[in-house]
C-alpha cells in the first residue's frame, strides 16, 4: 500500500513541490535525512559483515582453495584443515531433521488449515508460535538430559534390532549423535512448517477444493491432490525456511551431536556441524591459519543459508500471489 | 506508561554507569584442570582481601593461552606450557614476555564406566594408547584383561570420550602417549589439540567427567578431583619401573621430586612418565601465565598479591582438592620470580 | 464401485485423522517441554538462586543472581541498539524512500535476520572484543542487538504501511509537514503493532546463546559497568548443563525455566496486545 505524495501548498503561492528550504524548515528533510542514516546503518553494517567474513578467512583460502571443502582432516597441530566432516555433519543432520518435521510439519498444517474450525485452528496456531520461541539452549538442556537417554537405552536399540541391516542404523550406540541431533532439529524446525504452510494453504483459492468436491473426490483427495500441490511453492519456501534454520542451529546440535569430526553412514555416529564446531573453537584457535579456517566455515554458513532464505521467500511470496491473484471467492 | 518506562531505562543505565568502579575486577581465562581449586582460591581470595575479584574462566588451556595473547584476558592458564612459536607470538605482540607460574601439581587419570565394575582397574601405557588409537574396541580385550585378572569386564564396545576443546589436560595426556608410543608421536602427536582417531568430544573436564558419568561403556581421561567429586571409578596406570599406580598426593609429589631440582627458569617442564618409585606417570604442573609488563598498575599488584597468597596460604587448600603442593624448592623460585613482573 | 468407494472413503477419514495426530504431537510437543522444565526446575527455584553469586567448583548452594543481572543488561543495551534503528529505519522505508533504497535496505535486512547466530558471534568478537581487548557486556549487548535490528524493522514497517492512506491525507489536508504526521498520525496508529514487533524481538534475543559464548565470556561475580565480562542466563544454562555436578544440573533446569517463562509471557503478551487493538485493515 504505497503512501500518498501530495504535495502540501507552502505559506508562499507556489504551487507545486515545496522547495528545499521549506521543506527544511517544516522539519521534513531533517527528518529523511535521520531516517535515512539509520536505514543506512542497516546496509552498512550487513556489508561489514560480509566484509569482515571474506577477510578474516583470506589464509585458508589462498592456502586450501576449493580442496578446503574436499579434504575431511581438522588437525591443528599439523595445521590442515579440511571442511568436509563438518559439512557433512551439518548436512546430514538437516535431513534428518526435514525427514521428520516436514511430513509431520505438512499433515498438521493441513490440519490446521483444512480440518480444524476456525477457533481450534488459531489456538493451535498460537501453541505453535510459542514452541517457535523456545531457545536452542533449552532443546539442549532437555536433548542433554532427555532425549540422549531415550535414544541409547530405547529408540537406537530398537532401530538397530528392527533397520539394523541398513547401514544407517549400525554401529555403537552412545544415544548422541547424527540421529539424536536431526530429532532435536525437527522439534525446532517444525513451527516454522507448520505456520508458514498454514497460512498458504489458507490463502488456496475457494473455487479450487469446490471444484474438486463437485467432481466427486473425498475431502482428502481434494487436500491432497489439489489444494496441497497449489500451494506447493509456499510449502517449499516453508521447508527452505526450516532448512536455514537447521542448519545455523548451534547450542542444541553441539550438546547433542558427539562433537566428533567424523564422516560415517551410520547415524549412530558422532558427528560435528560448522556450527558447533566454530562455538567450540573460535576462542582458542592459537594458529592464524587455525581461526581463520573457522572464519571460513562461518562463511559457508553463511553463504547456505542466504542462498536458502532466498529462495525461500521467492516461493513463498510466488505462492501467496498466485492464491491471491486467482480471487478468494 | 512511556514516560516511566525511559524514566526506567535512565535510571538503569546511570546504574550501570555509577556501578563501573566499585571493584577490581581482574579477568583470567583458561585450563579446566585446575578449575576445582582456582575457583576455591579466587572465592577464599576475595573473602580475606576483598579488594580485587578475580573471574576466571574454565574454557581450556587452548582458549587461554589464544586471549592472554590477544590481550583480552589480563591472565592465563594453562596445563600445557606455551611453546617456543607462543611465547615468540605474545613477545611480538606486546613487546614483553609472558610468564609461567606453576600453581599446583595435579594428575589426569583414566575413568570410566562400564557396567558392573566397580573396582579399579589397571591400565598399561599400550592398553591406554591402544583404546585411544582406536585398535581396541572391546573391553574385554587381551591387552586390556591380562592386567586385570579377575575381573569380568565384558565383551562390550568401548566408548571413547576425549575433549573437543583446545585442552591443557590434552596436552598432558598426549605427551604421555607421545613418551610411551612411537607409534602415537608419529600418527597423531602432543598437542592442547589433536586430531583424534576415535571417539566423542566434550567441552571441557567438566563435561568429559559429565559424559563418563552418564554413558555406560565409556573411557575418558580428567583431572583426578573430578573422578573423585563425582564418584567415578579411575584407573592404576603403569609407571616406567613397571608399578601400577594410582594418581594420589604422594604419587603426583613423587613425579615432581626429581623436576624439583631441575626446574628451568622459565618453569616450563614435563613430568609425565617420570623415572622413580611409586610416581604416577601421567602427572602435571598447571601454571598461570602472567605478563611481564602491566599498564595497568593496581591490576599488577593484585595478580602479585594473589600470586604470593597463593604460594603460601594457598597451598593449604590444595590437598583438599586433591592436587598436591608444590615442592619448596619450586615455591621459593617462583617467590624470587615474581620480582620480574613490572 | 461401491467398495473402492468405501476405500477412498476410509482413506481419507484415516489420512485426515493422521493430520491431525500430527497437530496434537507438534503441540504437545510445547507442554512436554513446558512439563519437563516445571518438574526439574520448579524444585530448584528458591530465593538463594535469584539472590546468589555461584559456588565455588563441587560446592553446592550457589545461585544466579549475577547471571539474571547480566542477561538484562545486555537485553537493555540490545533493546538501545536494536529498537532505535529498526524504528527510524522503518519510518525510513514506509514513509520516505524511494524503490531502490526501499529494495537495497530490505535486502539486507533480511540478509542480516538470516545469519546464523553464530555467526554474528563472530562478527562481534572480531569487531568489538579484539579491538577493544575486552570481552564485555556491551560485545554481547551488541552482538544481540544486531540481531534485533531485522527483526523491529522489517514488522515496523509493516504496521506503518497498514496504516490506511486517508489518516495520512486527512492530516496533510490540514496542513501537517511529513514528520508532523509521522509523529502525531501515523506512528499512534500503528503504536500496537509497533510495541509487539519490539517485544517479540526482545523475546527472540533473550534466548540467545552462541553470541554471547565469544563476546560475554562469563564471570562468577557481579559485572560492574558494561565493560567487563558477564554471565548470562542461556550461557549458564549451557554450561551448567555439561557439567557432571547435580546442584549444577538443578540450577541450569532451574534457570530454563525462568528463561522459558520469560519467554513466553512476553510472547503472550504482545500477541494480546496486537489482537486487543483497534484491527488494522490490511492491504
């Protein structure tokens, strides 16, 4: 809704735009100009950031170059570092993590935007947005003493003796792990499914379901094979949105996921993420080579989840106008 | 509503102003092995001489030693000497040295847990560097049984715990393993961080002790007040004359007799793997490491006033916590030592 | 026909109630948490945890008084930082500028909103901790502001802009300059929506720990002024967690539920706020 410019007649007979000393004695330019510096101050210290992120890993970059994300030893003592374990870990357990939160995410939205009535469906909403506000360091402390007991004295054996001939589900089981830090993702990741697919489902034209219902098909079918597919674009940029989420998740992943730069199939393995990593390390890095590889690993953070968040807002406003601009009948 | 709210934000800024100069406060960082008696000292510190306070914080000898040098931390602290690029590194940076204050002596032991043992079991340097090597798996293996004949220690996978922070206890157990195995020096080496070829990482002592503690099947090694604040059962190690000892105060002063002697200026020393009767092999100093030179002289003359209380009453506190004093030789020449710090 | 009738049918009452299994696990999810920390912590909330310094290492008794305090300073200079430029940065975007500062300025809000905390950690050590030698309360204050920035500015502007166009005309039509409107008209108007926006940033920061790890540190003792290091609530929480002490153990559940309930309630609240005022049409 754009504002209005209309163009106030001054005191004097001038018609028209005010000029620039009326308008800097009206107050106005005064004010754009402080707005604008704060608005300013908002690029500025984005485009330090970026800066300070490309400089600060200048030596493992020239050092490395792209061998950096293709070699898996972190030995500071020997001074290699290669970024593979880490991504790795980051990787695997954001999958893990959307392998459990987005169908669970999407059948409650559905719910939530299909079935439930009105009243039902914003208070579960509201619950939702509350488990959003929960902090990572509090799904640490209940994966610390919670979850990681759960998964090693019943869920991993459980697995092992029902999947155990899948590779995913071998080897020793310490209750941390891959497998333990994708459960603590999904709980975090799954408000953002749920709410951002709630609103876009909801925002799925009339006309479609009825059309659907008129044709004969179940409620389900309806939900299934038209409106969710509409809405397929938001219901993407919802999972691009849990997946930058997940993967910038430090405090829950580090007090659960074993700490182990490790690469193994099997997701009773320790593991290591970038995230965690870098908490771990950053304060102790005595090499230059050693912090600065750190800085590196921020940057691809970085990098991932600025691409993800992007794409995902481009789906989601994709999705939101396409429903719009078909009519709410 | 508005206006009380300001009203409130000024009233706590001034706050937070005004309150900026009621104490001393002194900022150190670094090793998680001394943390029990560090934190004791500081407390009792404070209570007899309520003029400085001193926060130190346990984040590893690794992160210590990084923030001295960037000059964050006024002090650190560290079970794993500085080595000769460090010190150049802080030379360089500052202008001055940086000094080494032994404190205490202390041990790192192995512990673990595995489900009905409850006794102490023995541990031979290739047993120990083989479970770390990752070459045995198994708690039940020969290396490991054939020094503990009658015990039943079960067929079950072992669980390797080490630290995943920079770790002056890493640095003590790694130049033990460096001593006793050709084989580690080569692969992996002494460090306050290795790359290690198997197992979990916890932050430090603290959560290494915590893991043990809550993972069965598991083997890690920690100073020895947290195996025995948290009733943990610890190992006998195997010493260079061949004794399985168990990390206590006489076995730790044991280690440090013959350094006692011999201590360089810059009190910069190993003691693992020491030669002599009943000497705990995996034993350490832990130091401070004080700047030469302060800008900032009422910080100076605190940390020099800590140092000598420390030297002194300080000590007394330290059986207590399972670290052993400080061999007199060592005490006089840290006394004398002191003097440099300007 | 009639049977695969009746199997379209059962699966789609089957399917439907599956969903909503789905939306009952996902909420109870919430209570488990909720549960957990009452149980574990609700024992351990005693005066000694709000008016106590901590014990030393193994000792028992200690509280956390110094961490409450230094979590709320560090809030207060976030709140400083965050909401000034966030605000006037939105009545930027809403009222002056033009496409392309509008475009660039979102931009990188956004940009900054997805950056993970951690790496804003980063940031914050290497531009205020090393160049100023110190880790202090205002390292973390403004890595945690940095945070709050994207947050109050991009719904900031979203309340300006709800705002319906004839309040603005009216108040031109009478004469009123651009800033008179801003100040007397629009931002009132908005003031709901504005205050929410702002708390739920707050509530958004106060739960962060990864960068507080490199610009707070941590101290046993009270943290005087703002240029000394401090404890917070998540960090001891964090710390507390991976020891091996159960006292510390009953003070990190202890301190999560503190943490959560203020969490919460500041979320429920501005949620009553926005939905009690005067509905904003939306465009």
């Amino acid at each position: 809704m754009a504002t209005t410019t209309t163009t106030v007649p001054s005191a004097g007979p001038v018609v028209g735009s005010r000029s620039f000393l009326s308008r800097l004695r009206e107050g106005d330019e005064i004010a754009r100009i402080i707005t604008f510096l704060f608005a300013a101050s908002v690029v500025l210290i984005t485009l330090l950031l970026v800066f300070e992120l490309w400089q600060g890993s200048v030596l493992p970059r020239h050092k490395f170059g792209f061998n950096f994300f293709r070699t898996s030893v972190w030995d500071p003592i020997f001074d290699q570092f290669g970024a593979l374990p880490f991504i790795y870990g980051t990787l695997v357990t954001a999958s893990v993590s959307l392998l459990i939160a987005v169908p669970l995410g999407i059948g409650a939205a559905i719910f939530l935007a299909e079935l439930a009535p009105a009243r039902i469906s914003d208070t579960l909403e509201f619950f939702i947005d509350l488990l959003a506000a929960v902090p990572s360091v509090i799904y640490g402390l209940l994966g610390v003493f919670v979850v990681i007991p759960l998964m090693r004295d019943y869920i991993q054996p459980a697995l092992k003796n029902t999947l155990g001939f899948l590779p995913f589900f071998q080897g020793p089981m310490y209750g941390m792990g891959f497998l333990t830090a994708g459960i603590v993702l999904a709980i975090m990741v799954i408000p953002y499914i749920i709410s951002v697919s709630r609103e876009v489902l909801l925002s799925v034209p009339r006309d479609q379901r009825e059309a659907a219902l008129s044709l004969g098909s179940t409620h389900w079918e309806s939900t299934w094979k038209v409106v969710v597919p509409f809405a397929r674009a938001g219901i993407m940029g919802s999972i691009f949105l849990a997946l930058a989420r997940a993967l910038g998740e430090t405090m829950a992943v580090t007090m659960v996921i074993g700490n182990a730069p490790v690469i193994s199939a099997s997701l009773f393995s320790p593991g290591y993420s970038i995230a965690a990593i870098i908490a771990n390390e950053l304060t102790e890095a005595t090499s230059d080579l050693h912090y600065q590889s750190l800085i590196e690993l921020g940057l691809v953070l970085f990098l991932l989840t600025f691409i993800l968040n992007g794409l995902a807002r481009l789906l989601i406003v994709a999705a939101s106008q396409r429903g719009r601009g078909m009519g709410n009948a | 509503m508005k206006r009380i709210a300001v009203l409130l934000l000024v009233v706590l800024a001034l706050a937070g102003v005004v309150w900026a100069d009621s104490a001393l406060l002194i900022n150190g960082a670094g090793a998680t092995f001394p943390y029990p008696i560090y934190s004791k000292w500081f407390d009792e510190y404070h209570k007899t001489n309520g003029a400085a306070e001193i926060n130190y914080q346990s984040v590893g000898s690794g992160a210590g030693i990084k923030q001295v040098t960037e000059g964050t931390v006024d002090f650190g602290a560290t079970d794993g000497p500085m080595n000769d690029d460090q010190l150049k590194a802080y030379k360089d940076k500052h202008g001055s040295a940086i000094l080494h204050f032994p404190t205490v002596l202390g041990a790192v032991v192995p512990t673990y847990n595995i489900p009905g043992v409850t006794t102490s079991l023995n541990f031979t340097p290739d047993a120990l560097v083989g479970i770390f090597l990752g070459r045995i798996s198994k708690w039940n293996d020969p290396v490991i049984a054939n020094a503990n004949k009658g015990v039943n220690l079960p067929a079950n996978d072992i669980v390797v715990i080490h630290r995943s922070d920079g770790s002056g206890t890493t640095y003590i157990w790694t130049d033990y393993f460096s001593k006793v195995s050709a084989d580690w020096k080569d692969k992996v080496g002494k460090g306050t961080s290795v790359n290690w070829p198997v197992g979990l990482g916890g932050k430090g002592n603290e959560n290494v002790t915590g893991l043990v503690k809550q993972t069965p099947n598991s083997v890690g090694y920690v100073e020895l007040i947290y195996a025995v604040q948290n009733k943990i059962p610890y190992g006998a190690v195997k010493n260079a004359m061949g004794e399985f000892v168990m990390a206590d105060l006489a076995s730790v002063s044991a280690a440090a007799a013959a350094a006692s002697t011999t201590m360089p200026d810059d009190f910069r020393v190993s003691i693992t793997n020491a030669k002599g009767k009943g000497v705990y092999p995996i034993s350490s100093f832990t130091w401070l490491l004080i700047p030469q030179k302060f800008t900032d002289a009422s910080k100076r003359d605190a940390i020099k006033g800590f140092v000598t209380w420390m030297l002194a009453d300080g000590q007394n506190y330290a059986e207590n916590l399972s670290y052993a004093k400080l061999p007199k030789e060592v005490v006089a020449k840290e006394l004398t030592a002191l003097n440099k710090i300007q | 026909m009639n049977s695969r009738l009746r199997w379209r049918k059962f699966v789609s009452g089957f399917m439907l109630t599956m969903t909503g299994v789905c939306a009952l696990v996902s909420v109870s999810v919430l209570f488990f948490i909720l549960g957990h920390l009452v149980y574990h912590g609700g024992t351990s909330i005693s005066w000694a945890f709000f008016t106590k310094l901590p014990a030393p290492v193994g000792e028992t008794g200690g509280g956390m008084a110094n961490a409450i305090l230094g979590s709320a300073k560090m809030l207060l200079l976030a709140s400083l930082i965050g909401v000034p430029i966030g605000f006037f940065g939105a009545i930027y975007l809403a009222e002056f500028s033009g496409g392309t500062t509008a475009f660039v300025v979102r931009y990188a809000a956004d940009l900054l909103n997805g950056v993970p905390s951690i790496v804003i950690g980063i940031f914050a050590y290497s531009i205020v901790v090393l160049p100023f030698k110190h880790f202090s309360t205002l390292a973390g204050g403004f890595a945690l502001g940095l945070m709050m920035i994207p947050i109050t500015l991009r719904s900031t502007e979203e309340f300006l802009r709800a705002v319906p166009g004839a309040l603005r005309e009216a108040a031109m039509a009478l004469g009123a300059s651009k800033w008179k409107t801003i100040v007397t008209v629009i931002v009132p108007a908005a003031y709901r929506g504005i205050l929410t926006a702002v708390l739920l940033a707050f509530a958004r920061v106060a739960g962060e720990t990864a960068p507080l790890l490199f610009t707070a540190l941590g101290n046993r003792f009270w943290s005087p002024g703002w240029n000394q290091p401090t404890d917070s609530l998540p960090v001891a929480i964090y710390r507390y967690a991976i020891s091996p002490f159960e006292d510390w153990h009953r003070q990190a559940w202890a301190a999560g539920l503190v943490l959560l309930a203020l969490i919460l309630v500041i979320n429920i609240v501005a949620r009553a706020i926005l939905s009690r005022g005067i509905a904003v049409p939306r465009s």
